[in-house]
C-alpha cells in the first residue's frame, strides 16, 4: 500500500491533483490507515497513471472519465474508446493549424522589425493594432488551448 506522497512519486502526479481526482470520481475513495492516512494499492496506481497520460495528451476530464469506464469493462467493443481519440487527435489538429498561423504572424512581424527605437517598432505596432496583422489568429488564446498537466 502507497501514501498519497509515495503515490504522488510514483506517477507524476501532485498532492492535491489526486485529492481532487478522488473528489470528482475519477479515482475510487482509498482506503485508511489506523490513523486515518490514505492508502492506496497497485490498481489506483495504474488508474492514475492512466489519467495522467491521458491529461499528459490533452484528454479533458469528461473523456477521461468516459475512457475509464470503458477500460473497466474490457469486453466491450473498443469503438467508443476510438471515437474519444479521434475527437481528441482533431482538436489536436485545430490547435497545431491556429500554432502555425501564430508562429507565421510572430515571424512576420519579427522581420518587419527594423531594430530601431520603441516608437517605430514594428513588434509593438502590430501588437497594437490587430488589423495590421498578416492572419487572423483572434480565436482561442493558445495558453488556454494548452492540456494543463
């Protein structure tokens, strides 16, 4: 049996993430020691190395959780499991078009720079004024975008 900060060691996995993981269902209550500390055996650490390779490929919680459920009933057909990856991989795919477009606006406007004074500075004239900008990257902020890990 693993303490929560031998469990934590183990897979990645911070403190308070796998208090939070328990709250929400994704990892079933642990059991307790005599003086009340969790205790947590082989099958959870799979199941939160699991999630944190999922969380690790962008997987938002409810997929997780759908994925889960399938993984706990492995004589199931694995369509539903495919259909979860695949939704993932476009959204994935969304996110490396909208990357490429910023990369381009920020090569862009770095070479448009002439590398004189602030006040004709193309960098911040462009990041002042979106409609000089050679793309439209005005939907999602990418740090948002992003699988927090």
């Amino acid at each position: 049996m693993l303490t929560i900060g031998r469990l934590a060691r183990a897979t990645g996995v911070k403190v308070p993430t796998i208090r939070y993981y328990e709250q929400i269902g994704l990892l079933p209550p642990p059991d307790r020691s005599a003086g009340n500390q969790r205790l947590y055996g082989s099958s959870t650490l799979d199941r939160l190395a699991f999630i944190h390779h999922a969380r690790e490929l962008g997987f938002p919680l409810e997929a997780i959780r759908d994925l889960l459920s399938l993984a706990d009933h492995p004589d199931r057909s694995c369509a539903a499991a495919d259909a979860i990856a695949r939704a993932q991989l476009a959204k994935v795919e969304r996110r490396l078009e909208r990357l490429q477009a910023l990369k381009q606006e920020l090569e862009r406007m770095i070479a448009h720079c002439a590398g004189g004074r602030v006040a004709t500075c193309r960098v911040i004239e462009v990041l002042g004024n979106h409609a000089l900008c050679g793309t439209d990257h005005s939907g999602e902020r990418v740090d948002e975008a992003l699988p927090a890990v």
